[in-house]
C-alpha cells in the first residue's frame, strides 16, 4: 500500500572559524544561528556568546557551511588551539585524536535550585507535545529548558541529540536564560558529552526519557550536575546529587547512586 510519510532533513554542516575549519557534522538544517552559538560554547571554542563577532549561514550544493566571524582576541586564541574533528549523525567524540580532549574534566557546576518530584514530571511531560518535527517524522530528538516559574522557555530538534542540545545551549546564550536555573530535558540516552556540554553551559540539572552511561553518571557526579533519567509516566531515578529533587530519596535513587 502506497503513501506518504514526513522524513526530516540531514545535512553536512560545516563550522569555520575566522575562515580556519574546525568541524563538519550531520545535521537537521534548522536552528542554524542557535547551533553555530551552542556549539562554539560546548566544544569550548568560545568562552561566552560575546565572543562571537558574525555568523553567516552559506548555503550550498553539498551541504552548509556556517561561517563563523570572532573578536580579535578570541579569534588569536582560537588559532592557536585549533584542532580538526569529524563526526556523522550522532557522534560527539568522532575525530577527536587527543583522548585526554575527549575525556576533559567537566567545570564544577554551582546552582541551588530544587525540582519536587512531581514539577519533573511535569516538565518531561510538557516536551513532547513542542517537538513538531518529532510529531512528524518520528526521527529526531530533543532537547529543552524547563524554568519553575515560566515552564518551558526552548526546545530545539535535530537527528543528532549532540546537536539538539548544542541547539539549546545557543537559544538559551541569546536569551541571556541562566541554565543553573532550571532543568535540561532530554529525550535521548545520557552519554558523557552529553553531561559534559550541560556542565559547559552551566546547567545544574538533566532529566532525560533513557538510561545513563556509567561514564556519564561518574561525569555527573564530578560535575555537580543532578542527574534523573529513565523519566517516564510512571517516575524516574536519580543517579546524583540528589539535595536537588526533592523527596527523592527512593529505593531507587539510593540503589543508583551506590553504582
């Protein structure tokens, strides 16, 4: 039986800083100003939004290429740190040659902020109704920032969950949002750069649909960063710091944070 199905877009993106490449990911072609800020920011090219002078997306036969103007200052440094990597749909550490690189230690991430049981679930409830490309296509994942006070303030989609959280990182630069202030929602499994790019942004607390990696979960611990994943209808475990869900000390949460 024939018909037609939504399918999303995946494109080679290019990053270039000041005409210097750096890195080409796969990726859903949308959100492109936010990814080219989110990800500078993860990756640790950039120290803050500031940095950036220009963006201009380019649009070509082959792909995209987001060309990427920095302050002379930041520009000088950039280029003495330069490093080339590539990853396809999906893969944060692909190209990475220095493992020390791949396994940086995360900052120490400071926030106060504390998340009743019941104001996760609603957040984690309240993301999937805004991912229209996920409601489509049934293929893409993603990422948002739920506020107690405003509730959820950005949700960004792509085929890549890296690059659905980069997404997130840049929205929430150009709002100038504190992202100790609320929680990163996610709707992938919890791998390390996934933890290490929320610390990177400051964020205080992830709540994801799927498992952590046991790397992930010791990342977190290091970091600071509260850690809840496997949040589905009926509830969800905390693998860390949990001073920051409150009444969350479970079974459950205890059995996690013995691993």
């Amino acid at each position: 039986m024939r018909g037609e199905r939504a399918i999303p877009e995946e494109t080679a993106v290019a990053f270039t800083y000041n005409t210097a490449s750096y890195a080409v990911m796969m990726a859903t072609p949308q959100d492109l100003d936010d990814f080219a800020i989110g990800f500078s920011l993860t990756e640790g090219v950039v120290p803050s939004a500031d940095a950036i002078e220009t963006i201009e997306i380019l649009e070509e036969a082959i792909g995209i290429e987001l060309r990427i103007w920095l302050k002379a200052d930041d520009a000088a440094e950039f280029l003495t740190r330069r490093r080339k990597m590539a990853g396809p749909t999906g893969c944060g550490l692909c190209g990475i040659e220095s493992l020390i690189e791949a396994m940086r230690p995360p900052p120490k991430v400071r926030g106060d902020c504390v998340f009743a049981p019941d104001e996760i679930m609603t957040a984690i409830d309240s993301l999937f109704p805004l991912q229209e490309l996920n409601r489509e296509t049934r293929a893409v994942h993603g990422a948002g920032f739920y506020q107690a006070d405003s509730g959820l303030v950005a949700v960004r989609e792509d085929v890549g969950r890296h690059n659905a959280l980069d997404k997130l990182a840049g929205a929430l630069a150009r709002r100038r949002t504190t992202a100790a202030r609320g929680i990163v929602l996610l709707t992938s499994r919890v791998s390390v750069e996934m933890v290490q790019k929320s610390a990177v942004i400051g964020a205080a607390i992830i709540v994801a649909v799927s498992a952590p990696t046991a790397l992930a979960v010791r990342m977190a611990e290091a970091s600071g960063i509260t850690l809840v994943a496997v949040a589905r209808k009926d509830g969800f475990e905390v693998f860390t710091h949990a001073h920051r869900v409150g009444g969350a000390a479970t079974e459950a949460t205890a059995a996690a944070q013995s691993r």
